[in-house]
C-alpha cells in the first residue's frame, strides 16, 4: 500500500468509510495471515485470529490517530492476539489435556499447507526451520525478511525499541542459518511449539 493510499486509508477509517475497510483489507488480508500461520503453526488459529484483527480494526477505526501506520498497527494486533492465545493456552493447558479436549502432539510428519505450498527442498527446509526457531526470533524474521518491514517499523509492532529489534534479528539470523547447515530441526514438535 503507497503512503497516499495508507493516509487516504487512516482517514477513510476514521470517517466509516467500507471501501476504506475493504482496501486495507485487501491489501494486508494475505500477509497478516500468513504471519499469523506461521507464529502459530495452526490454519484453523490463524483464520481466527485474522478475523479478530480486522474486526478489533472496525471497532478501532474512528479512534485511529489521523497518522497511524496501518500496516504496524495490523500487525501488532495480530501478534498480540498470539500471545493472549498462547498465554490463555499455557494456562489452560493441564485441564485440557486431562480432559482430552486438547489433541496429543503428533509424532509423526504430517505435512502442513505451508509444506505442500513449498515447491523446493530448500524452502521445506527454510519453513521447518523457521518453525523451530523460538517465537520471538521467527516472529522479527517474519516481519524484516518475509513482510519486508523496515527495521524502526518491525520494532514498533513489537514495542521494543529498534537496537533491540536489530540484535534480536541479528540472532535470528545467525540461529536460522546455524539450523539450516547442521539440519537441526524437527517435522513435528507437537501442538505447543
């Protein structure tokens, strides 16, 4: 999205306006997914949770700062409604399992859309690394190297600041590299990796 349709977007949201909605959403609808996909290795959890951040959008919109940056806005959303998942599911976790409502890891390799998706060896590689990677580390490479994010705005999604984001990144890197040259990585770590 250009910066004169994101500016023209922020006011359109903040007015109401559906066609202002359905641009943004179009525009970020397919990224936010797939980072979404990718932090939580579950489609059914990542359609949910995109639906919840546009939706938290609609509600937002008329309270919009007239300079927001949509694009970091989204996608700290959509990281924080990972985490509230993640912590709810930590919480929850015990009771569940006892209860059998929570499916027992699999132990096998079954493949993943993101698998069938990738034509290469290479990139099977790069995503079963990726998902190994802890959250923090693959949710900064997510946004630098997949999403494209400069630096200072991946840093804003995440609410560190950019020094932080640069070492961080510089470690995710060094780490990713590592696992793709010594092979270390697993097909299915289980429901909570």
């Amino acid at each position: 999205m250009s910066l004169d349709l994101a500016d023209s977007a922020v006011d359109g949201l903040r007015r109401g306006d559906a066609a202002a909605f359905d641009a943004v959403y179009d525009a970020y609808r397919a990224r936010i997914f797939g980072f979404l996909v990718r932090l939580t290795k579950n489609r059914a959890l990542a359609e949910d949770l995109l639906q919840e951040t546009f939706l938290r959008l609609a509600r937002s919109a008329p309270d919009l700062a007239a300079d927001t940056n949509v694009r970091a806005w989204l996608f700290r959303v959509a990281r924080n409604l990972v985490i509230d998942h993640q912590r709810w599911a930590l919480l929850d976790f015990d009771r569940l399992f006892e209860l059998s409502l929570w499916p027992r890891p699999a132990t096998d390799a079954a493949a993943t859309p993101l698998d069938l998706a990738e034509a290469s060896e290479t990139g099977l590689r790069l995503e079963r690394a990726l998902g190994e990677l802890s959250a923090e580390h693959r949710e900064v490479l997510l946004l630098v190297s997949v999403e494209g994010m400069e630096p200072a705005e991946a840093a804003e999604v995440l609410g560190i600041p950019g020094a932080t984001l640069r070492k961080r990144l510089s470690r995710a890197r060094e780490r990713l590299q590592d696992m793709l040259q010594a092979g270390e990585w697993t097909a299915a770590k289980g429901a909570l990796a």
